[in-house]
C-alpha cells in the first residue's frame, strides 16, 4: 500500500480522490523542442513521494536529471542535452554530450580512453550513452493495492564485421516510493567473442554535493589513480568550495557486499531539507559489478563527484584491460545482467541507518 502525503492509501481510496493517476505520480512522455535537443524523446517520472527524474529515450533511456522535493541532486554538464547526431567519437565528443545526470552508461565494448585494439577503435566511454533506445514500452502495474511504474526499452550497437551487442533495460519506481530500480541485460548477438566493458557513470551535484558533503562506501581497499588524486588521498570523499584550478582525482576501490550482499555508497548532505539531511544511496550487486571508481572533481561548472560501478578494474581503458588480463568478454548468444537501485533518504535516521549497512 503506497505511502503518500503522511498516510497510507488503497487503491480504491486514491481512485476515488483522484481524476486520473497522474493528479499524484506516473510517466510523462514528451519531446524537447529547443537548441542542440530538439526532437529528443524522454520520459518525466514523479513517484508521488518527492521522487522526479527524467529518461531520455534517445541517449539509452539514461537519466539526465534528479530531484528530491525540489532538490537538485545530480550535475548537469555545461553542454546540456543533445542529440544523438551531435556525437562523433572521433572528433573527442564525449565531453560536448555528456550530460552527466544521474547516470550515463559507458560502454558496451568499452569505457575510458579513445583507443583502437584488434577488436576496432572507439571514443572516449564508448558509444552507448549516444544511442537511441528502440521498442520503448511504458506500463503502470497494479498488483493489489501496489502501484509500480515502468519503462523499457532496447539499444542496438552493432555494425557490420564488428560487434552485434544488445541493452535491454528496464526502469521501475513505486508509488509512494524514493526508489528508482535499474535492471540491464546486455547480450552477444554475433556470431563471435566481443569484449563487453560496461561502466555506470553516477555523477552527484550541487546542492547535494557541497563543502559539508561527504561520500561512504563499502569496500575492502582502495588506491589512487595517479599522482593527482594521491595529492588528495586525504580529503577523497568530501565535498569543498569550487575551485577554477582543481585537476581531477580518480579513485579505484575494492567494493565489498554488505550484510544483505548488496554493495554500496552514500552521498549525504546533512545540512539539505533544512537540516533534516538528504542522502542517496546507491546499491548495487558486487557479483555483476565488482569494481567501483569514484571521481573528485571540484572544479568551477564542473563541480561534481562520480560514483562508478564497473564490471572491469581497469580505469584505464579496453586496450590495458586486455595487457592485465582484466578485459570481459561475452561469447556468442551469451547474456549478462546488472542491477543497481538508486533511494532517495531524508532525515538524521534514515541516513544514519544506511551508514550503519557500510560497517
């Protein structure tokens, strides 16, 4: 039974209170019609609890956008949303697209730096972020006095004498819920082994991220990337002032599952919501993800911290992935899946107990 406004609802009494579900929650389609995004389609989800992001249908059904209660939780990059059209790999367009948001997946042959190896050459976090979603469904699913609502869709990247990889993914929130639950399954339709290196680029913002802000994750080690980030070896997971001259630092974790053998981390701002605290959580199963990289970049506009879940160690990118021995494949007709549930916390409590799941 949903939770909306301090009590709880059956579905019976919501549909007599209401003229259509979406007086209280649901999914909005639409197509923007300004600037470098125009003609882009996306989706606008509230939860009905304070919960609102935005999918964009046309750069994989990733999220470029969420609020809690009006709150701002995520960066956007300066170069906003833009279509699909506007990416060429080869001219370093990643940075000109990325618009960071909740979450933009990289891969699904490779993330980090542009290189070129037996397998083909790719841009900067591969291509996939920059493909339009196909066969999109939407569905609002009552189950009793339950309310969940969903969006699916699929990406193609594939091409002829290369790779033939296909994202099926899946979206799905509550009503009355702070919860956005992702489900991916990426599968081989070729006829030959294809490295498959898959990345979730989770990229928190101003306010939530701010001078007080700190991040906390269950891990069994860590170390930095260069000489940069062991410069900031210290201070890794707090927030700061923006800073025109800040240089990047890039953590490379060992994460761990916790109690209920789910990995995590937390990003909280004790001082939102008028002191009462907002965090988000996001969890994520260790076995489909076993690496996480967080960024620190605390620079002006491109003030932001990433928290990466990753299915490869290597940072670096495809080609010493395949020196260390570290590079995953997906065999002919073979599948993968991934799960991450991104929750929304308000409250001293609430962020105390999801700290508490780290130890």
């Amino acid at each position: 039974m949903p939770r909306l406004f301090g009590r709880d609802y059956s579905a019976r009494e919501l549909s007599e209170r209401t003229g259509r579900p979406e007086q209280l929650a649901g999914i909005r389609s639409f197509e923007c019609s300004d600037g470098r995004a125009r003609g882009v389609r996306a989706f606008d989800v509230r939860s009905g609890a304070g919960l609102q992001f935005t999918s964009v249908a046309d750069r994989a059904l990733d999220v470029c956008a969420l609020e809690f209660r009006g709150i701002p939780l995520v960066w956007h990059g300066p170069g906003g949303l833009a279509a699909p059209q506007y990416y060429r790999p080869e001219a370093e367009d990643f940075a000109r697209n990325f618009f960071g948001g909740l979450f933009t997946t990289c891969g699904l042959g490779s993330f980090g730096p542009p290189e070129s190896d037996a397998y083909g050459s790719f841009g900067m976090h591969g291509r996939v972020n920059h493909l339009p979603a196909e066969r999109l469904a939407t569905r609002t699913i009552w189950d009793g006095d339950a309310c969940t609502f969903e969006i699916a869709g699929s990406v193609s990247e594939a091409q002829m004498f290369g790779e033939n990889l296909t994202l099926a993914r899946t979206l799905r929130v509550e009503l009355g819920a702070n919860r956005l639950a992702l489900h991916d399954v990426v599968t081989n339709d070729g006829g030959t082994r294809r490295p498959h290196m898959l990345l979730y680029h989770c990229n928190m913002g101003f306010p939530l991220l701010d001078a007080d802000s700190r991040l906390e994750v269950s891990q069994q080690a860590m170390h930095p990337r260069d000489a940069q980030a062991e410069r900031g070896l210290s201070e890794w997971n707090h927030g700061g002032e923006p800073d025109p001259d800040f240089a990047e630092q890039v953590f490379i974790h060992e994460p761990v599952a916790c109690a209920d053998g789910f990995a995590r981390a937390v990003m909280a701002n004790r001082a939102l919501d008028d002191g009462r605290g907002v965090a988000l959580v996001i969890r994520y199963d260790v076995t489909q993800l076993p690496a996480l990289f967080t960024w620190r970049m605390l620079g002006v506009n491109t003030y932001v911290m990433g928290i990466e879940p990753a299915n490869c160690p290597t940072i670096e990118g495809r080609v010493e992935a395949g020196k260390r021995g570290t590079l995953p494949f997906l065999e002919p007709g073979e599948s993968r899946s991934y799960d991450i549930v991104f929750e929304v916390l308000s409250g001293a409590e609430e962020i105390d107990r999801a700290l508490a799941m780290l130890r």
